[in-house]
C-alpha cells in the first residue's frame, strides 16, 4: 500500500474496469495501480458493489440445461487445480505486471530505442499496447503529443514534464490536448508502465522516422 501516490486514476477508468470494459493493456495498468493504491481500490469495490446490485434486481427466468449443468458439476468434482508456483518478490514490479513480466526487473527484455531509453512490449491484445520504459535518470523522453490516450505509472524512480512530478504509483493520464517532454529525475533510472491505444505524435523528425519500428 502507497498512501504517498498523489495521482489517481479517474472514476471512468475505474469505473469501466469494474465493469470489464477496458482493453487488455488497460486492465494491466489498472491492476497495477490498484495493487499500489488504496485510494482507487476502496473506489472499485464501490463500484464493483453497485454493479452486483444492479446484477440482483435483474430477474432472469433462464433455466440452466442439462448439458450446462452436467459440465459444471464436472468441473467441481475435478477439484482446484495445482497452485502455479510462488514467483520471488520484486520491489519494482507489481505482482499484476511479474505476471506478465515472468519474473522480476533482471527478467524483462529491454530493447534500446534511442538517447539510452529503452522499452520491453508486453504481449496483451492488439486493442491497446503496453510497454515497459527504461529512462536513465535525467534523461528525457522526446517531445511528443497523442492520437488518443496514454497511461504513465511510475514503477521506480521519478518523471516531470509540463503538468507535474509523478512517482512510484502516480499515473499520468495524457490524451489529445497534451504535449509534453517526461524527464526522469536525477536522483534515480525510472522505470515506468505505459499503455497506449493510439501511436503517439512526435514532434521532431528522427522520432518520426523511426516510431513504424519502434511501435511507439
């Protein structure tokens, strides 16, 4: 738990993971933040409070058919299935994102894209993209706007751009108004999760030219 998170994410978000709405990719910056966060946890259970009453007050006179039935009572006598394997803990990473990592911080493929940032894909849905950052610290993140929205969490280490200083926990919410120059704080490399569901719109050209091969 992280009572020091400043920036949370926004009723809708978390209104639309209650509700399984979300992308893939936004799902894991979801959990993620969750997993941090106090503040917006107590908010989906809220939510998630409401949406089971809704789910009550609605009749449904569909009987389950024989079929239906007969597989799931299979399932049960089934039993649970083996525990997976506890994974070591990490201080960076969240178990939401170890998951998708397979490990901890040595586990995850970094591949350079330029000015000593780096950046690891993560394999969820084509709906939205998910990827881990690398920026040493006081480097920056070329200038750039969006095409649509863009979800920043802090993992490690800290980032200031034009709207304030985001740490471990703080998501930043960019969408199409925005254009900013992230730069990691002095004091440490941060690491950061991003989730994009539109490429991003740089401003310089060499960004431009590479961001087909990037997958930015």
């Amino acid at each position: 738990m992280n009572k020091s998170i400043k920036h949370h994410l926004t009723d809708d978000l978390l209104m639309a993971y209650s509700a399984g709405s979300l992308p893939e990719a936004f799902d894991l910056i979801v959990a993620t933040h969750l997993s941090l966060c106090v503040h917006c946890r107590a908010r989906v259970e809220s939510f998630d409070a409401v949406g089971g009453h809704v789910l009550e007050e609605q009749t449904d006179s569909t009987a389950m058919s024989d079929v239906s039935l007969a597989a799931t009572m299979a399932l049960i006598a089934q039993g649970a299935s083996a525990p997976e394997p506890a994974r070591p803990k990490c201080s960076v990473l969240p178990t939401p994102l170890q998951d998708y990592v397979g490990g901890t911080v040595s586990d995850i493929r970094w591949k350079p894209i330029g000015m000593g940032v780096k950046q690891a894909i993560l394999p969820t849905t084509k709906d939205a993209t998910a990827r881990l950052l690398f920026i040493p610290a006081g480097a920056a993140v070329p200038d750039h706007g969006h095409h649509g929205i863009e979800l920043t969490m802090v993992l490690q280490g800290a980032f200031s751009d034009e709207v304030d200083c985001f740490a471990r926990g703080d998501v930043e919410i960019a969408d199409e108004d925005l254009e900013h120059t992230p730069v990691a704080d002095i004091s440490a490399d941060c690491i950061c999760l991003a989730v994009t569901d539109a490429p991003l719109k740089f401003t310089k050209l060499m960004p431009r030219l590479f961001q087909p091969f990037l997958r930015i």
